[in-house]
C-alpha cells in the first residue's frame, strides 16, 4: 500500500515539474514582416510596397533618408500589407511589425524593383 503512495506521489510530482517547466520555456519571437514588392508609381516619389505579415499586425514601413513612415494595420486578418511610401530611387528603408505586445526586428531593404523575378531588386543601386 506505502510503495503505490509513493509510486503515485513520484508521478503526480513528474506530472507537476513537466507541465510547469512548459510554461516558462520561451517562445518564438515575431518574425519580421516579409517584403515581397517593391515598384515605382507613377509619381516618380511615390514607392508601392507589399508583403506578408502575422495577421492582425500593424506593419510600420520608415524612409531612413526622408524620416516619413506609414502604419498599415492588418484589419481583414490576411496577412498581407500594402502602402504607398514616399521617396528616391535607392532609399533604404526598413518595416517591422507589431502584434498585442510583441514587437519584430527590422527587414532592410532598397526602394528598388522588387518582384517575385527580381527578388534582390534590379541592381541599379548596386
């Protein structure tokens, strides 16, 4: 009877250190949103950009040379971002996004063409 007690408590304790180690392990931080394009308007300032993002994230896209942004906001759940940013050929520029209370890192890049057939821009500001 004393040795099922014990067989039975060294579980429940098993049980116990298991399950509550699970909830300290860390999860994975928020991506950064993908950038997938990036073309010139027709207003030869204004930059079409697109990506994917975690649905229901505010995706923020920044000119480091104009120090404008946009904030799209994920509304529909789609996971997917457009805006419309204002700026020259070979800006960098950067977007990250947030959800709740995590925040991403940065995805750098040019404003360039960007398409799925020239993934690394069009090499003019090479």
């Amino acid at each position: 009877m004393r040795r099922r007690f014990l067989l039975r408590a060294g579980l429940t304790a098993a049980f116990a250190a298991l399950t509550s180690a699970s909830c300290l392990s860390p999860t994975l931080p928020l991506p950064p949103p993908e950038v997938e394009t990036v073309t010139q308007s027709s207003d030869p300032v204004l930059w079409s950009v697109s990506g994917t993002c975690a649905p229901g994230a505010l995706v923020i896209v920044f000119n480091d040379e104009t120090g404008e942004g946009v904030v799209f906001e994920d509304r529909a759940l789609s996971g997917q971002w457009f805006v419309q940013l204002e700026g020259e050929p070979c800006d960098s520029a950067w977007t990250s996004q947030e959800r709740g209370n995590e925040s991403s890192t940065r995805t750098v890049f040019l404003l360039d063409t960007i398409t799925k057939d020239t993934p690394n821009g069009s090499g003019a500001c090479d």
